[in-house]
C-alpha cells in the first residue's frame, strides 16, 4: 500500500507468495518536483523548449527517481514508461537485472546498468540468496537507486569536471570559478538575460 510521509512517497515489496514484506521503495522525484516547484514559484517555470523566455527558469522534465531495498533472495518488478530511459545505480549488494530481452547482468555495488528508451518492465533481483540467519540479512539488503525519465536529447560539451550544452557555457562556468560567482542564480538569470537580448536583436536582424 502506498502511503505518503513527509512528501516521500513510500511502499513496501510483498512477496507475493508469502505475503511477507521483502523490501520497500520512496520515491525521491515526487519530492524534488514538489521542492523546486515550490522554490521557484509557478510563474517563473517556462517550459523546457521555451528559447525566448527572459528571466525564467527552464522547468526540467519529470524524473522518476526511486531509493529501493530488496532482501536477500528477493526481486521487485517495475514498468518502465515508453520511450524513457532507466538507469540503476547500485549502492550496496549484487543485482541480477533483467529487462526487456530478458538477459540476466550482475552489477555489483558501485556500478552502474541502462536500459534502453523501449519501455518494458525492469525486474531486479538481489543476488545474494536467503539465508536462515534473520540477523545477518540486513548485511544482504540490495541497496540501489533507480531513475527513469525522457531523454534530453541536448548537446553536451565536457571540459575537465565541467559538462555544459554549449563550449561558451563551459567557458562561462570556468570564468564564474575564477571570479568566485560560480553556481550563484543571480548571476547565471543575468547572463541568460544578456544571452536573449543578444538571440533576439540578431534574429530581428
């Protein structure tokens, strides 16, 4: 059953043979949509293609970003939605993951697994098998996260740590490490202003 908690969406995984609780899963995205909708404010959220807008924040597309554990010997099954793409970050255990083809890959803890834009259901399995010590199965609790969502399909451009859409992006980042302004809004709103005074006298142009 699905219950809400402090803005977590959470349920627990039932095996659906014994009915037993055998994992449970929070939902971190319907949080990080609430938190920046509420940051921001509706009125500065434009949509993600709106190249004309002053001022604004782009409003980024919904993330399905889900914290799972899964008992040892368990799986949990999940519906990726057509055309997103799924990628599963392991933080602690061994999964065995099978999507649509059905192939079973190990990934262990620290890896990471894709899977393509098709859709299909992603099934997970701890690879650890049960054991009869109840106290020793925290220690093989599969530990992951899972994040499913539309692809960007933006440029990317990447220069030592830093990852841009444009090479003058890259550049304005190193510029705003020199100068100390680095990751303040403030500033980055200003400059996406000059950059849209400068698209829209060149296209009247």
């Amino acid at each position: 059953k699905d219950t809400e908690a402090s803005e977590w969406l959470h349920h627990d995984i039932v095996d659906p043979e014994s009915s037993r609780k055998v994992g449970s899963v929070r939902n971190i995205g319907a949080t990080l949509d609430r938190a920046i909708a509420g940051a921001q404010g509706k009125d500065d959220i434009t949509n993600a293609n709106d190249n004309d807008t002053v001022g604004k924040a782009r409003q980024r597309p919904s993330v399905q970003i889900m914290h799972v554990t899964i008992d040892a010997g368990a799986r949990w099954t999940v519906e990726a939605p057509l055309e997103h793409s799924a990628i599963v970050y392991i933080r602690k255990g061994r999964a065995n993951l099978r999507g649509l083809a059905n192939d079973k890959v190990l990934a262990k803890s620290q890896q990471t697994a894709t899977f393509g834009h098709n859709g299909g259901t992603i099934t997970i399995e701890n690879a650890n098998a049960a054991k009869g010590d109840t106290r020793k199965r925290g220690k093989e609790t599969l530990d992951l996260l899972l994040l499913m969502a539309m692809p960007l399909r933006e440029s990317v451009v990447q220069a030592g740590p830093i990852v841009m859409n444009s090479a003058s992006e890259v550049n304005d980042a190193y510029q705003q490490l020199e100068d100390g302004t680095f990751l303040d809004r403030d500033h980055a709103m200003r400059q996406q202003q000059a950059r849209s005074r400068v698209a829209r006298i060149h296209k009247s142009e």
